[in-house]
C-alpha cells in the first residue's frame, strides 16, 4: 500500500494514500472537533467544525473530507483555525435554547464540549433564533429542533436504511429544518422508530423518551449488548444507574447492521427491570400493546399455551 | 443528412435573397415582448395586410437595446436597415407608411442603422459608430436580434453549424488545444481556464462522460445567458456538441431556470430541428459522432447555479452543493467524468474553433482574452446587453456605453459580480474589466451583471439587500453560510434602523472573516463581499448611520427628520391633507409644523408642498 507523508503541526505523519485528514491528524494524537461527519456516510463538509489551515490553500479546509496528500503542512489550531471554529460555535449557540441544566444530552453533548474547549460562552450574538414546536408524538423519541444544529447525521443514517429516508432537510437558508416529509411530525410520517437518527445525533435536539429526565449522562454505567433477534446482530447499549437498569440505547449502526424497535424493545424487556410500555402504530395512532405482539410473537405464545 | 456543405449553399443563397427584399423585423426577446413586442407585431401583419404590401415580417431575439424596446428594423433592397426604438401599436402606420412606402426613414425614431455594405441614411448612426455599440464588439452576440432565433436556417446561414463541421474533422485533442490557445475563461464567474476543464475531463477514465450547460443563471441585473439562449440557441447547443465530440461524451444536459420559459420552448425546438436535420443525435453528419441534449428545468434555487449543487439537482437530489474535490471534471454528473460550463462559455466554442484559437485570444488582456457580455442595469440612461472586450474599463462601460447616469445625477458604485461581487466606487472606474482586476478591487466578473448606482443609493442598504438575497438562497447545509449570513443581515439591518452600534462594524468583519474562509461553497464564501466592499469603499457611511444616525444618501427612513421651513411656508395646508397620521399641524396663511413624535417618516408631504418648503434630512 502506497504511503503519503505529510506535518501536522509540525509533526511528520505518514499515512495510507486516501486517508482523510481527520484521521490523520486524530491517528497523530491531535484533537480535531467534529459535528456531522460519520464514518458510514463521510465526506458531508456541513458544520465546518473541522476546518484546519492546510499551508498553500486559499481558505481552510474540512479536514474530514480533504485527503492528506505528500508534502502537505497541516495546523489544526492555529490562531486562524480556533477564530474560526469559536465564530462556528458562536453561530450555533446563537441560534440554539442554551438550556445545559435541564438538557438530557449534557455531559454528552458536543456543542456544549466544543463550547467548553473554546471558551465560548453564552451567545453574544443576539437575533432572531429558530422557534419550533417541540415534537413528542411519537412515543419513543423526542425531537426538539431548536437544538439542532443541522449536521444532517440522522438525515444520512436513515436514508442508508432500505425503505427508511423518512427524514430530509427541507426549507432553506435560516429557515431550513430536517423534517420529515410535508414538515408533519414524526408520528404522522414513516418513521419506523429505530432510533438511527437518536444513536447519531451528537447535540440534544433528538433523545430517548423513555429516559427524559431520569438519569444524567454521567450518572450512567454502560454495558455492550448485542440483539440477537436476527443475523445483522445490532449492538445497543444497556444503561445502568446505581446498578439498576433503566435502558437500552442503540449504538451507532454499522455497515448491514440497521437497528429496528423490535430489536430495542426486545433487549428492554430481557435486561430493564421496569421496561417501557410498548406502542405501536395502527393506522394513523400509536397505541399500548402487549410485549408478545410488540415482538411478533404471538402466534408462538400461542401454541406455547 | 449527410453532407452540411451541400445544402449550406443553398441555405445562404436564400438567406440573401430574404436579406434583399422588403422586410420587418421585431425584437421578441422577453424584453422586446414585456415591452409589448407582440402587440406591435399584430399591429404591422394588420398594416402590411391593410395596405396590401410585398414585405417580409419576421422577428428576432434582443439586440441589446433593452432601453429602447420595443424594437423594430426596417430594410428595403440594396439600402440600410434602420433599427427604430420604441415603436408601438398607434405609431406602425406611420413608420411603415414613411419608411417602407415613401422610402423615408424616420430619423427621429431611428436608434441605429445597419449598413451591410450598402449606402447609409443622414441622420442615423450606424450602429459600430453609434454611442451604444461603438466600444463593443459583436461576437458571441453576433446573431442577436439580427437573426430569427427559431430558424436553423438562418443559424446556417450566418456561419452555422461550420465549427462542429470544422471540429468533427479535426483530431480531439486538437480541439481541446485550440481552446486552450484561446485563453478563454469560464464565462459563468469563477473564470477557470476552459482549454484545461476540458483537458481534465479528456484525460478522465470514464466509460461515460457528460457535456453540462449551466443555464441556471440567477443574480439580481443579470440577464446575459437568458439573451443568448433566446437569441442564439444553437450556438450553445453547437458549442456542446464540439465539447462532447472533443472530450468523448454522446449526451449533454441543459440546466435551464424554469423562469427561462421562452428560453426553454426555443432550445426545446432547436433540439428537435437539429435532429430532424442530423446535426444532432446518431452519426452526426455521417462522422460516426453520436450526441443527445436533453433540457432540466431547474426549480428556482439560487445555489442551483453552483455546479456541484446543480448536478445534485440534475440527479434528483436536494440542490446542495458537494465537497470538491472530486472536482466534476473527474466525479460529475452521476459520479461520471463531466464536462461542466456555462451559457456563454459554450457560446464562444462555435466561434473559436471557426476562426481559430489565437483570433480569439488577439481580444482583451494578457490574463483574460476575448469578450464579455454583460447585462448594464440601474441608475443609467442606457439599459441592455453590451458585449466588450475584456481590458475595456468600468467608466467607458458606464458612461460611454450605458450613457451615463440618469436624471442628471452623480455616479457613486457599480455593483459587480452579483450577490458575490462587490461594489466599487467612482476612484475605481479606471478600473479594467478582466477576471483579476475585479477580485483585486474586491469585486468579481461573477457572470456579467453591472448594476449602477447614484448618489442617493445607500451603501448599507444595498449592502442588507444582497445579504438578504443570499441568506435566503442559501442551500442551509453549512454553518457559516446558513447562520452567518443571517447575523449579518441582523446588523445590517439594525444599523440601517439607527439602532447600530460602533461594535457593529468589527462583528461585521470578523463574522465575514469567518464565513469567507471556512464556508463550503462559493455561494457561501462568497456571500461577505457586499458587506466587505462597501465597507472598504463606504466605511464612512456605516459611520455616519451608526455614530450620527444620519443615513447620508436620505433613503433609510428611520434615519431621516422632517422639518418645514418657516420662511418658505405659505400655509396653504396641502401638507396637512398629505400626512396620513396627522403630524403636520398650522393655521391657515401661518407656517406649519411638524410633530416628530407622530411622524412616520413616510415623505408623503415633501412632493405635495409647491413651495419647497419641506426639508428632509
């Protein structure tokens, strides 16, 4: 395999010919913020976040899409490069609730660490932000897209699935929104709640239902789960609190691994010691049904009978 | 058909006998048709028709002469043709009755004349003298408004179809060198090198490639890509098909705006003309050279005219623009090689490859050869087309050309480039018009529009129309641009409110620092420059609005007072009747006053007084 040598901050680097600049400066030890990319759907360039100052080039550039190429002089925090990235974040908080204290996502929400990293504290630029409804009708996953910073992971992810693409970016300029078709709330659409969109969103706008207010992110204890409900073999995490289960969350889907509520819901009765209520939809409503029709089987318990 | 050159004769010959018999001509651009071209045009076929004449009608696209439309030519065997401006359904009888019965041209109408070699009329100008055309060249508008836009034979006619000809004869490579020696630049703004676009795309391994034609042209004054589409459709549909046979593609794509809709039907019958005559579709004149055009109407995105967010809309896709690299030229038009330009670009093909590379690049400068068409809007005398070579400067395009500023008043910017250029103001002028000029004077080519602007334009407020032009188009998908602009505008708008502070301008620079350095697209980086350029350029004005509270060009109506002048009020009270909010109170034959806690600033009044007697400051 052929090989690219290149300095990062001032450290020579080599590297497989393709790699990414993200990755070789992180690969390097060097910290690079990120938003919106994703390792199955790269080469977004959205957010900015991750603009490095690459000597020669007539603007920064995004590391995770530009490829490191022989020669290259790479600065990921130069003074252009932190001014640019606090003026990026500056533009998020100035368009975002800034509602830390009583968020779900705090402790693990990457505006609020990036924010905390560059010092940039509650917005100085003041104006018109976005004012949405916050929507809560389906029952598994709350959308509040005030704090959304549009980074288009949860657009990507569910348009990877088959049949999925419920969600889109829709509108533009200051008013554009991921949405789901004809901008109708996520009960109303297609969305088969798989909570895709929740395992990648990296701020606060898309959480879990059932664990809103009832732990913070670090008063939880992880442990790796994998469904086995079919071959894909999806992996969630069970989230314990004071040794005590309180729920199951997917984890990023990975390639032909495409995460389904059955599967979710499956892991929630088999480990949570008080597992939600299932729904599911019928017709245009999601209503309460019995675990055995939630996970298809009541045929089985049926004849088990 | 097999052999263009055999009926090519036949065409020219009865081209010339057209050419030499009575005829009319009018001008149905959309400007010539807004104007009520057609209107006039039932108003001659009733007059020819009534007085029993042996003429010709027949109509053209726009000549240029937007300011004089509607627009009518008229000619008669072995003399010149006069090009009358505004002419209208209640003075046709009169033209045709003088100039085609009684053989007399009304001067006084007259714009122009057209020689061709024969005698000229007293009293007209001829058009390469005349003060309009006389700096201008006529290349790739050559046939605008002086041919029928709809018949492929008058497009053979006047040399038509001989550069593909030419081309499909010549070695491919030869046909990317000989643009290459041309030096032309990409005519839709970002000014690129074609000759080595199309190297790239040559050398690209593809079992497919792709010719696309950006016809989304969207800045605010510009209209030069919609001229030539309607004016010469197969020049740009030649254009491509040199591009296709040069680089290897056998299908191309017109992405044409859907506001373009006579555009789009006259493309739409060229397409289908020439393939009925086989210059276009399977063995091109028996060469073995197969190329398809199809049109995409796009849906009215700005962002849309930015090539990779145009090939995602082409795809089906949401218009936003990708990351290059992968530059089209390798990943394009479903991830094929694509060869992508714009309007005029494509325009230019025909000519160059006729006339050779070094023709061309024997036009303009040493960096930007050849000529550009640009499309003359605002404060001037003379709104249209022009074409000029590149190197010619800003004052003689505005003051010869365009003809200077209207209503007598005085010069203070020409707005270039569009929502990406900038303003530059009048030490400027000498500037010349080539691709790094502009850039060094904080302006851009961008794809020709040149808006004039006079004294009592403000500065800031043209600075929050274009920022609201492109936080609006914005595609939403980068930060910088999505809310970047917005904060700008947000300022902008306060400072034009009164309500701005000194802060304001250094937040203004430090955000367009930002969002010109690390936004994804040139919509994006490009979307600072107003705010920049007249910043650069009219610092004093943000000044005056932010520490004086005084908006010196009189136009930001929350700046402005209204007083009435004792001395010249006579008290007649026709102010009084004026105010909509009864602000203006005062005994009859006793100065008025105004209460400037009721006032609402609308200068109703200010015309309605005969005495002047209003100030507003």
């Amino acid at each position: 395999m052929s090989t690219v040598a290149l300095t990062i901050n001032g450290q020579e680097v080599t590297v497989p010919k393709g790699t990414r600049l993200l990755d070789a400066a992180t690969g390097a030890g060097f910290f690079i913020p990120t938003f919106c990319h994703d390792e199955n759907s790269p080469n977004y360039g959205g957010c900015r976040i991750c603009v490095v100052e690459v000597k020669g080039a007539r603007n920064l550039v995004a590391s995770c899409c530009a490829e490191a190429m022989n020669g290259m002089v790479v600065e990921t925090e130069s003074p252009a490069v932190v001014e640019a990235r606090k003026t990026i974040l500056e533009l998020m908080l100035a368009n975002h609730p800034v509602d830390c204290l009583t968020c779900d996502k705090a402790g693990d929400c990457r505006l609020q660490d990036y924010a905390f990293r560059y010092d940039v504290k509650a917005p100085a630029l003041g104006g018109e932000r976005k004012d949405y409804e916050f929507d809560d009708s389906n029952p598994y996953i709350n959308r509040d897209m005030n704090k959304c910073i549009l980074c288009a992971k949860c657009v990507r992810t569910c348009q990877e699935a088959e049949d999925r693409g419920v969600i889109s970016l829709a509108y533009r300029g200051f008013r554009t929104k991921v949405a789901p078709a004809l901008d109708a709330s996520l009960a109303e659409s297609a969305c088969v709640s798989c909570s895709r969109c929740v395992s990648v969103c990296p701020v606060g706008a898309l959480t879990y239902k059932s664990l809103s207010g009832k732990t913070r992110t670090w008063e939880v204890e992880k442990e790796e789960v994998t469904c086995t409900w079919c071959e894909a073999g999806c992996q969630f995490d069970l989230l314990r609190k004071n040794g005590k289960a309180v729920g199951v969350v997917a984890k990023s889907p990975g390639n032909g691994r495409p995460l389904c509520l059955k599967g979710r819901l499956g892991l929630e009765l088999k480990y949570n010691d008080e597992p939600m209520t299932p729904m599911l939809k019928k017709g245009d409503e999601y209503v309460e049904v019995s675990w055995a029709e939630a996970l298809g089987l009541d045929e089985l318990v049926e004849k088990l009978k | 058909m097999g052999n263009l050159k055999e009926i090519r004769s036949s065409i020219e010959e009865q081209y010339k006998k057209r050419m030499d018999r009575p005829r009319i001509v009018v001008g149905l651009g959309t400007c010539g048709i807004a104007a009520g071209g057609n209107k006039v045009m039932d108003a001659i076929n009733a007059e020819v028709e009534k007085l029993g004449l042996d003429v010709d009608v027949d109509f053209t696209s726009c000549i240029g002469m937007c300011y004089a439309e509607p627009v009518v030519e008229m000619g008669l065997p072995g003399q010149a043709s006069v090009i009358y401006g505004g002419v209208y359904p209640d003075n046709v009888s009169k033209l045709i009755e003088s100039h085609l019965v009684n053989k007399t041209p009304v001067t006084d109408m007259a714009e122009i004349q057209v020689t061709g070699g024969a005698a000229a009329y007293e009293g007209i100008p001829v058009m390469e003298k005349s003060p309009y055309y006389e700096k201008q060249v006529r290349s790739v508008t050559s046939r605008l408004g002086r041919t029928n836009p709809e018949s492929i034979e008058d497009y053979i006619a006047t040399g038509g179809y001989a550069g593909l000809e030419k081309a499909l004869s010549m070695e491919r490579q030869e046909i990317v060198d000989e643009v290459k020696k041309s030096g032309l630049r990409g005519r839709g703004g970002g000014g690129f090198p074609t000759g080595t676009k199309w190297q790239f795309v040559y050398d690209a391994v593809g079992d497919k490639k792709y010719i696309v034609c950006n016809a989304d042209e969207g800045d605010p004054g510009a209209f030069m890509d919609r001229s030539v589409l309607e004016g010469d459709p197969h020049a740009v549909m030649e254009g491509m098909m040199i591009a296709g046979y040069a680089i290897g593609a056998d299908e191309g794509v017109i992405y044409c705006r859907a506001e373009y809709p006579l555009a789009i039907r006259r493309l739409n019958l060229a397409i289908e003309v020439a393939e009925e005559m086989g210059i276009l579709g399977e063995n091109i004149m028996g060469s073995g050279f197969n190329f398809r055009i199809r049109i995409k109407a796009g849906a009215g995105a700005f962002v849309c005219g930015e090539e990779t967010a145009l090939l995602n809309s082409i795809e089906g896709k949401r218009g936003m623009p990708r990351v290059r690299p992968p530059f089209p030229a390798h990943k394009g038009l479903w991830q094929k090689p694509t060869c992508l330009n714009n309007v005029e670009t494509f325009a230019n093909i025909p000519f160059i490859v006729r006339n050779g590379g070094d023709w061309y690049a024997s036009m303009g400068t040493e960096k930007s050869k050849g000529s550009k068409v640009f499309c003359l809007t605002g404060k001037i005398n003379n709104t249209g087309l022009a074409e000029v070579p590149m190197g010619i400067t800003l004052r003689e395009v505005v003051f010869n050309i365009a003809g200077g500023i209207s209503d007598g008043k005085q010069f203070k910017a020409v707005q270039s480039g569009g929502p990406s250029g900038g303003c530059l103001p009048a030490e400027q002028l000498d500037l010349p018009i080539d691709y790094d000029s502009l850039i060094s004077g904080g302006a851009m080519m961008g794809s020709g529009g040149l808006v004039v602007m006079d004294e009592t334009t403000c500065m800031v407020d043209v600075a929050k129309f274009f920022l609201n032009f492109t936080q609006l188009e914005s595609c939403g998908k980068c930060t910088p641009c999505r809310e970047g602009t917005k904060r700008l505008l947000e300022i902008l708008e306060r400072i034009c409110e009164g309500k701005g502070v000194p802060e304001d301008i250094d937040t203004l620079e430090r955000l367009a620092k930002t969002i010109k350095t690390s936004a994804l697209c040139a919509l994006g980086q490009t979307a600072p420059n107003p705010v920049l350029t007249t910043l650069r350029y009219f610092r004093d004005e943000y000044e005056a609005h932010i520490n004086d509270k005084r908006c010196p060009a009189g136009l930001c109506s929350a700046l402005l007072t209204y007083s009435i002048v004792e001395d010249k009020c006579v008290g007649c009270g026709v102010c009084i009747k004026a105010c909509p909010v009864g602000a203006i109170a005062g005994e009859k034959k006793s100065a008025h006053t105004i209460d400037a806690s009721k006032c609402v600033k609308c200068g109703a009044c200010v015309p309605k007084c005969k005495f002047d007697a209003i100030v507003q400051a």
